[in-house]
C-alpha cells in the first residue's frame, strides 16, 4: 500500500511515526490540545475504518467544523470528534493506531511528545519537537491498551460522556514508564453554545464602555478665555473649550 506523504526515516518530516508500508489501519485515535487541517488530510490519507479526534474542551468550534469537513472527503471512514475536559487544559498529544497486518493479526502504534495535531509539528520544517514512538504488544501493555479502548468507547458514544481513569505507572520497556492523564469525554455538539465551557475557561467578558473623563483633567477657570486668537491658541494645543 502506498502512502508517499508518510516518507521514510530519512526524511524530515515526522509522518513516517504515523504509517507502516504494509499493514491497514483500523482505527486511529487522536489526543491533542490543537488542531490543523493539512495535518488531517495526511491522517485520512490512511483510511482507517475509525478515526477518533479527542480536543480540549477549550477549542473553537471552527476545529470541530474543520475535521467534520474534511470526512466528508472520506465517507468510508468513520469520525468521531469528541470533546476532552480536565481542570485545566488536555494538553496531552497522544496518537494511536490499531493495525490489521494482511495476515489478519492485530498490531499497535502508540505515538506521544509534545508535538500537537498539527502541520507545524509534524512536517519538521516548523517547530523543534520530541516525539517518541512504541510498538505496543497485548502482553506487555494491557493497561496502555486499556486505556486507548476506554477513551474510544466515550467517544463512540451517543452522545460522547464518560470519565477516562488515569494510568499512574504503565511499563514501556525496562526502565521505561508512561502516566496517562484522567480525561472527560464530552459531546462536541453545539460547543459554541456551551456557556460552561466558557465560565471553566475562565472567560467571562462583558462589553467595554470606556469613561469619558479618563485621561482628562477638568480645570475651572476663573473667567472665559476670551474667543478670537487666544482661544485658538488653546484649541491648537488640544484644550477642549467649555461654558457653563
């Protein structure tokens, strides 16, 4: 199967991380503070049978529109977008891909850092990322695996809900751990219509109606200065002129 756009190790870009020259990709789930569209489109090019795209609860709702868009393109893909709350920001970067091998056995790709969902972290022309790459095996990684389905299963719900525990101490390798976040999976569904959202954020704003004495000084004068070029004099040099 070909897919040029992943690339090799060779080359700069860091695609490569998301593809497998041979194997199909079942299912992809997506966890990102931030999202970008170019990197959506190398995503679909996989054509997973599901594609799960969890957001922080804090995003546009132009994000949300941007990836319902895009599967339009691709109608023999599944999409799930889905919400991600915590008391702050969901700012993990988790990419992970379930694999059908065309022996028909199941493999897994968990890929995490601190490059986002983005064409600037992924195309490496742009920002200095760390991305770490993990073969996942059912044996060794349960409760990664764990995980990965429960966050799944949330956002294949109707609508997306459920309370994702987090995972303390998950071993990668010897000597090599990872702790998964504990996240909410909300509906994305009329996000910009979800005054909650906005008072978790923080974001209470009213209208700005400035004073119209700030920056002035009122001076009472004994007597009116005179019109004619006295009063010139004092307009040309921003006095604003007042009778009582």
């Amino acid at each position: 199967m070909t897919r040029p756009y992943l690339g090799d190790s060779q080359n700069i870009d860091h695609y490569d991380l998301l593809g497998h020259p041979v194997w199909k990709a079942k299912s992809v789930l997506i966890i990102s503070p931030y999202v970008e569209r170019e990197f959506f489109k190398n995503i679909f090019k996989l054509k997973p049978a599901t594609l799960t795209v969890i957001i922080d609860d804090g995003c546009r709702s132009d994000d949300v529109t941007m990836i319902q868009n895009l599967a339009q393109r691709w109608p023999q893909v599944r999409v799930n977008v889905a919400l991600g709350s915590a008391p702050g920001l969901v700012h993990a970067k988790i990419f992970y891909i379930e694999w059908r091998t065309p022996e028909g056995h199941c493999r897994h790709t968990f890929v995490f850092g601190s490059g986002n969902a983005t064409r600037q972290a992924f195309d490496g022309n742009f920002n200095a990322e760390s991305i770490c790459k993990v073969r996942l095996t059912a044996a060794k990684h349960s409760a990664i695996l764990d995980w990965t389905k429960d966050v799944l299963t949330a956002a294949a719900a109707n609508p997306p809900s459920g309370k994702i525990a987090p995972v303390r101490n998950a071993e990668l390798a010897n000597g090599i751990s990872i702790r998964l976040p504990s996240i909410t999976i909300k509906d994305a569904v009329n996000k910009a219509d979800n005054f909650d959202l906005w008072l978790q954020r923080g974001y209470l704003l009213s209208s700005y109606k400035p004073d119209s004495r700030f920056m002035r000084i009122q001076v009472p004068l004994r007597k009116k200065i005179p019109s004619g070029t006295t009063g010139k004099i004092f307009k040309n040099q921003g006095f604003k002129l007042h009778s009582k």
